[in-house]
C-alpha cells in the first residue's frame, strides 16, 4: 500500500512537472502587444509594440522567422521563443495556430 501511494505521488510530482514546463504559446498575428511582451522571452512592450505596429502596416506574418523583419527582434530572439510562437490567422485561410 506504502509503495503504491508513494508511486502515486512520484507520478503526480512527475506530471506537473512536465506540464509546467510546457511554455505558454502565443500567435503573433491575433495577439496585442500586452500579452506579446508577457509570453515572448526578450520581448518587452517596445518591442511588443513594435510587432502589433509591424503586423498593422505589413499584414499578418507567414512564419515565425518573419518577426526578425520588426526593428529590435533578431534571429536569435525568435529561435529563444520558438516553442512559444504560432502563427494563424493569415487572411487567406491558413490553419490558426501552425508553428513554423
């Protein structure tokens, strides 16, 4: 019985853990620049501002790649958030929330 309730615990321990460290994913072409600077690392509300005003000018972006066009994001910035970026809402029917 011991080893079955410490069995049970190891695994709930275990479980949170993997999903806590799930990162929080964001979609850069519906998302405001409030909630940009909160989930992307290196991304603050500059350069949350930066992406919103990007998008607005130049439509939405195509693939994650594409935020190293905004002034103050560079490609190690987008491969840090990777795992966090997705990419929807293309205008022309693409899938919502495709990573690239």
């Amino acid at each position: 019985m011991r080893e079955r309730v410490l069995g049970l615990v190891l695994g709930c321990v275990l479980g949170a853990g993997a999903w806590a460290a799930a990162p929080e994913r964001v979609d850069i072409n519906t998302a405001d620049a409030a909630t940009l600077a909160r989930v992307l690392e290196g991304v603050g509300p500059a350069r949350a501002a930066a992406i919103v005003e990007h998008r607005r000018r130049h439509g939405p972006f195509r693939r994650a790649e594409d935020l190293a066009r905004v002034k103050g994001i560079g490609p190690r910035t987008v491969e840090r958030n990777r795992g966090r970026i997705a990419v929807g809402a293309r205008g022309s029917g693409g899938a919502k929330g495709r990573e690239r």
